[in-house]
C-alpha cells in the first residue's frame, strides 16, 4: 500500500528539511520551498534512505501560485513550518521586512491550509501542524514584528483546532525555543536545540492515537544559555 502523503513547507533547510527526512519513514514527502537546488538534494537523500519525496519549488506568499499548485492534493499531514525574521528593533524594522515576516509567517497559513484542508475534513482524518515558537507566549527586545506572528500563529491554530476537531482533523503546534539554523546567530550553537530536536518532537505529535490530540508543544533545550 502506498504510503500516506506529508506536506512540508520550508523544507529546504534547517528545521523544514530535518522534518521531511524525519517523516519520509512513515510518509511520502511533498516538500515545498523556494530553492530547488537545496530541495533536490532533499529529494536524493529522503531516496536514499528508501523514501519518496517530490520536490515543488514554490513561493508560498503568492496566493494564486499555492491555490494552483497545492489544491487538490490529497495531503494525511501538512506542516506548517516556512518562516522567517528579521529581529531588530522596532525603529530599526523597514516596513517590506515588518510585510515579508507577516507575508511568510502567518498570510502564508491561510493559502496553504485552505489548500489541503479540503480534502482532510472529506477523508474526516488528516493533522495539521504549526511551528510556532517560545515567542508565541512571551516578548523579547527585537521581536516586535516577529513575536507578534508567533503569537498570532498561537491564536490561529487553537480556533482551527476547535473548528475542524468535530470533522476528524486534528490540529497542533509545535514551539521550539532557539534552534541552531541558518535562520538564528551561530552564536550559542552549543545549547540551542537543533534541527532533529524539533523534527521528533512533529513526529511524536503525529504519532498519537486517533482520539488523542497533543494541541500545543513546548520544546526547550536542556542545556541553559551561558552568561557573559
């Protein structure tokens, strides 16, 4: 039998690419994100390991582009992980960085879950995930753009959830604290979490039993950041 089919956006690295090779076990990967370099090399290690992923090179904050190529898939899982910041502060932030976080970190969850929600709540089974962040409940000097996608990342997957539950479809998110990625300073790498860290704890959320639904998840390293 075939597999069941796992969306992954941002896929091309740090978290979203951990997460794709993570599921790829369980799951064939549609594996969505920007570079298509960086996806095709996703693509031939997910087949390595014995998987199926289909790379799709696709700018998720072009709404007519996410309808056209996303619609109709018939997608067991979707995560929810593309995103990006610019963490500055607020008189620092130019408004195309405050537009591109907002565009990519919280516009984008409305085109690319009303693509593939369809088709869960007609199967009455599917899960979507969010990664969210630690930023989604708290503030930080510099986050004054950021923190607030995350936090409207938070209130968007709680009303989904509440919508959608009655129909078989679950729906979680996923907070990480600092992840050692290209997407935050290498300074501190040896505490932060890393990639695989976030990726087991999306397979766990997805591992749960049908009745069950572990909506929000908090990960943390261990290991607290040093002081200079």
């Amino acid at each position: 039998m075939a597999k069941p089919l796992a969306v992954v956006t941002g896929a091309s690295r740090g978290i979203g690419r951990a997460t794709a090779l993570r599921l790829a076990a369980e799951y064939d990967v549609v594996a969505v994100a920007r570079s298509g370099d960086e996806l095709e090399s996703l693509a031939r290690e997910v087949q390595a390991r014995g998987g199926a992923c289909r790379p799709v090179v696709l700018d998720i904050t072009r709404p007519d582009d996410v309808s056209a190529t996303l619609s109709g898939i018939d997608a067991q899982v979707l995560v929810n992980n593309a995103g990006i910041g610019f963490l500055k502060p607020f008189m620092d932030l130019t408004r195309d960085e405050w537009t591109r976080m907002v565009d990519v970190n919280f516009n984008a969850l409305f085109d690319v879950t009303r693509a593939l929600l369809p088709r869960m709540i007609e199967r009455r089974s599917g899960h979507v995930v969010v990664i969210g962040s630690i930023a989604g409940r708290s503030a930080f000097v510099g986050g004054s753009c950021y923190a607030a996608t995350k936090h409207a990342v938070m209130a968007f997957t709680e009303c989904l959830m509440l919508e959608v539950r009655d129909a078989g479809v679950k729906v979680s998110v996923v907070s990480p604290g600092s992840v050692a990625t290209h997407f935050s300073s290498p300074v501190g790498a040896d505490w932060k979490l890393q990639p695989d860290d976030v990726a087991d704890a999306v397979a766990h959320v997805l591992a749960t039993p049908p009745t069950v639904l572990v909506h929000r998840l908090e990960v943390r390293t261990l290991t607290a950041p040093k002081k200079h």
